[in-house]
C-alpha cells in the first residue's frame, strides 16, 4: 500500500510527491493508451509520428519529422521504417536535394491515422471521464500554471521552456 499522497506502485526518488504523481499518472495514461491502440496494431509512438505528418500539410525530412515528434532522429528511423513496412508512409525523392528524402502518407496511412486518433479519442475519454467539466477545466488551470513556472525558469536560466 502506498504511503497517503504517494503514487501507487511508484518511488521516483524526487524531492515532491507531486511530481511522483504526476509522472506516475502519465505513464499510466499511456500505458492505456498504448494498449488500447495496440490491439488494433498501433502505438502511441507511431500515432505520434502518423499525426506529424497528417497535419504538416507538406512531406517532411527525416529530421523535420524528429523534431516535430519530439524523438531523437535514430528513433524516428525505426517509427518511419516501420511504417513505411507497413505501407503508411512513403519516402519520395526531395526535388532540390537529391540526397534527401521527403516523407508523406500513403491512402492506407491517411486511413490508418484516422482509425488510430478515434481510437486514441476513445481511451483519452474513457480515462478521463470520471472527471467533471468544472474538474477538467480546474486541473487544466493548475496543470498550465506548472508549465508556466517551469518556462519561467527555464528561461532565466537559458534553456527552452
């Protein structure tokens, strides 16, 4: 049994039970997440990845890509080859850089991303569900009053926020 206030299960090691609980709570809403998604031969990461390129309105770079997602160029490799496998995502020729590739959907990932973020809408609303609009909107409130306090700092300090 956890100690009162303390995530479930989880000893982070930080200096604020907060923080315990908020990382807590995220990895265990993507663990859902994820595995909802993956009975239908999905994943978080490669809904990601699928999402970047459905809205960017353009074929990206490998590297453009890696840092939309937010993953290190090695691991947006693996996603984009695995979907490309898939038959999800194309490379094309860039026309102005001929050593560079250009990379877009198919008609099958256009579908396979739709299906994907219904299914994410699904398990999103199904973990969150138990809270109330006034809940939601409260948590919201104080979860953007943190990040604006973190962007705070690390602005002072030089880093991005």
């Amino acid at each position: 049994m956890a100690a009162q206030g303390q995530a479930p299960g989880r000893n982070f090691g930080s200096s604020d039970v907060l923080v315990d609980e908020l990382f807590a709570t995220t990895q265990r809403l993507r663990a859902f997440v994820d595995g909802r998604l993956r009975e239908h031969g999905a994943s978080v990461s490669r809904l990601r990845t699928l999402r970047v390129l459905a809205r960017a309105g353009e074929p990206l770079r490998m590297r453009d890509l890696a840092e939309l997602v937010g993953n290190a160029p090695r691991t947006t490799t693996t996603i984009v080859d695995s979907l490309e496998r898939d038959g999800l995502v194309e490379r094309v020729r860039h026309p102005e850089d001929r050593r560079a590739f250009l990379l877009t959907l198919t008609e099958e990932g256009i579908r396979r991303h739709r299906e994907a973020e219904e299914l994410d809408r699904e398990a999103l609303a199904a973990a969150t569900g138990t809270l109330e609009p006034a809940e939601r909107e409260q948590l919201r409130a104080l979860l953007a009053r943190i990040r604006t306090a973190v962007g705070e700092e690390a602005s002072a300090a030089g880093t991005d926020g």
